[in-house]
C-alpha cells in the first residue's frame, strides 16, 4: 500500500515525463491483477492521479491512463467507486463528457480505450439513467455516437470504435434507454441494425444483437419491431439464423425480400449464445396474439424449421435448440389453442401439469422439426 501510495508524487501533470511514465507503467500493471487494484481503488489521491494523467500531452501516457480506467472499471463495485470520485474531486473529472467527446473525435487516439471505460460504466444499471442524463445535456450527443459507430471509418486515426454496441446495449437495460433507441428523432435502432450481422467483430456484432433483445423484451416496443410497412428490424433478427437452403416458391412468397433466395455462400451465425439470444428475441416476440400472427406470415417457422434441422446436425448446441423449440413450439399452434392474447399474462398451472405440457410439447415439436 505504501509502496502505492509513493507513486502518487510522481504522477502528477508538472512532473517530469520519464517519471510519469515509468510510475504510471507500473500502476498500468497493478491494474492487472485484483490484489493491485484493490490497493488503488483505495486511494482516492491515486485514482485523481490517473484521472489528471488522462489529459497529458504525451500520448503514451494519456493512453496508459485510459487503459488503466479501464482495467479500474471492469467490475461493477469498482466501477460505482471510479465514477462517483469522478463527480467528488475538484475540479471535477467529467468522465462520461470526456469519455463521449474522444468517441466523437474523428481525429483521437484514444476513441477506443475510452469506449471500452464507457462500456465498463454503462454496464452497471444504477449508473445508466445518470450517464443518461449527461448524454442528453446536449442533444447532440447521441446522434454523434450513432454516427460514430454506423460509419466504420469514422475515425480518421483508425479506431474501429466496435466498444459502442455494448454502450448502445447496456443503456437499453433500462426503459428509457429503449425509449431513446426506438425514438425517431434519433433512429438509433435503424442505424444500428445492419450491425446484427456484422462479420467483422463479434464485440459489434454481440452488442447489437443485445440491443434487439433488450428492446423485444419489451412488450411496448413489438409494434415497432414488427411494423406492417417494413420489415427491417425483423430481418435483421432472422438473417444470422438463415443459411444457403431453397424454398419453395409458396415459401419464399411468404419471406422478406431481403430473405429470399439467399446465395449458396450465406452462412449462419457461428456464436451459439448469439444464435440463443436471436430466439430469445424471437420468443418474446410471441407474446401477443398480432405478433404471433405476423411472425407466421413472414415466414418466420419455415425459416426455424430449417435452422433447427442445422443446429441439430452441424452445430448440436442444445441451448439453441430447445430455444428453437420453443418459438417452434408457439407458432405451430393455432390461436384457438393458445387460447391468451398475451402469453406474458400469469397463469397459474401445477407443476406436475406444467412438466407434462413441456415433455409433450417438446415430443410434437421434435416430429414437426426432424
């Protein structure tokens, strides 16, 4: 702790640079390990250090202090007292402002170490409706992010940015943060859709995925998503799932165009917990009778019925499957037997029943699916 502790007078802005970069190296590393973040964690006068050290003019060192926030804010305890030190020191450290402001920079250099520390931030719910409320100060903001991650050479200095889907999906945790996606002032859910199948980055691509999960859990969004007059947020949930397979022609009628006769090269989704949460996606979908309906006219069984005969003999994950199962499962069903407008009203029903409809269900599903 002491030996901590002395690093501090040495990481001061009016220091020389060679000490600056030797005692924060040092700190960078101690960040990399639990026992070397909890002794720092637990110098205030040591975080205000690092926080000073993100402003250097040399890069190097500026970097190491990025790199060490974000090895700093990792976990969710940590990154609470990282953030709220930000707002107790004086002057204060706007660490979401400064965080947002080198995203939005064409030209930082470190437009992706601090998209991973907002990622970190965002990632604790508690946090999310206040990071919200900076964001929103000037309105701008968040259309400059949507811009930043749907234009992939946005940053002239070659940062990928690929950080902000998780940004994007940890502010969906919460109502407002669907509020804001779904908005059209910002039409953040549009441009952030094609990233659902983005082959470049799984970071991206998970993030993005997550953003569609989180809005469909909300039952408030699903005339949004499945819209009469365009299909593209149901597409962009249903392309990963397809693969190169023909349909008939009574089929492919039934499809998005977008879905139809897709080439011999399409491959699906290679992540199972991405391919999971796409079915989740789909499953809350049917929570309402419209939905449910929609989903059957655009073909959305006959694609599954497709995906489900691949995840049984090329991927064999089966999470995927019993997920599939139990989209399957609904629409197979006439209305008449489901007999619910919306499947997320509480019923009660015994164990003993409950466990008997699953085991029956799965066994009809399986004879449809094989």
């Amino acid at each position: 702790m002491d030996t901590v502790r002395e690093l501090v007078q040495f990481m001061q802005p009016n220091q020389r640079l060679d000490l600056k970069a030797v005692a924060l190296t040092h700190v960078l590393g101690l960040t990399g390990n639990s026992e070397g973040k909890s002794a720092i964690l637990s110098l205030d006068e040591m975080l205000m250090a690092i926080f000073g050290l993100t402003y250097d003019e040399n890069q190097t060192v500026a970097k190491d202090a990025v790199l060490s926030l974000i090895n700093l804010t990792a976990e969710e305890e940590a990154a609470i007292k990282v953030f709220q030190l930000a707002k107790q020191v004086q002057p204060t450290f706007a660490i979401v402002e400064v965080a947002a402001k080198h995203i939005t920079d064409e030209q930082s250099d470190l437009a992706d170490p601090w998209s991973m520390v907002l990622s970190n931030l965002t990632r604790v719910e508690s946090l999310v409706h206040e990071i919200l409320d900076t964001l929103e100060k000037d309105d701008q903001t968040l259309l400059r992010l949507a811009k930043a991650f749907a234009q992939l050479d946005y940053n002239k200095k070659k940062a990928k940015l690929h950080y902000l889907a998780p940004i994007f999906c940890n502010l969906t945790q919460v109502q407002r943060g669907r509020e804001l996606c779904c908005n059209r002032k910002y039409q953040l859910l549009e441009k952030l859709l094609p990233f659902a199948s983005f082959e470049g980055s799984v970071v991206r691509r998970g993030g993005t995925i997550g953003i569609l999960k989180n809005v469909c859990f909300d039952v408030v969004y699903h005339d949004v998503i499945l819209d009469k007059n365009q299909d593209s947020i149901l597409v962009a949930i249903m392309q990963p799932l397809c693969g190169p397979e023909e349909f008939s022609d009574e089929d492919n009628d039934l499809l998005p165009i977008e879905l139809q006769y897709l080439p011999e090269s399409k491959t699906r989704e290679d992540d199972p917990d991405l391919r999971k949460m796409l079915l989740e996606c789909l499953l809350q979908l049917c929570s309402t009778r419209r939905s449910r309906e929609i989903l059957r006219s655009k073909g959305v069984y006959e694609i599954l019925r497709e995906y489900h005969k691949w995840e049984a003999k090329v991927a064999k994950d089966s999470d995927c499957l019993l997920a599939c199962e139990n989209v399957v499962d609904i629409l197979i069903k006439k209305e008449e037997e489901i007999g619910l407008d919306n499947y997320k009203t509480e019923v009660e029903v015994p164990s003993e029943q409950a466990e008997k409809f699953v085991q029956e269900d799965a066994a009809y599903v399986k004879t449809l699916l094989d």
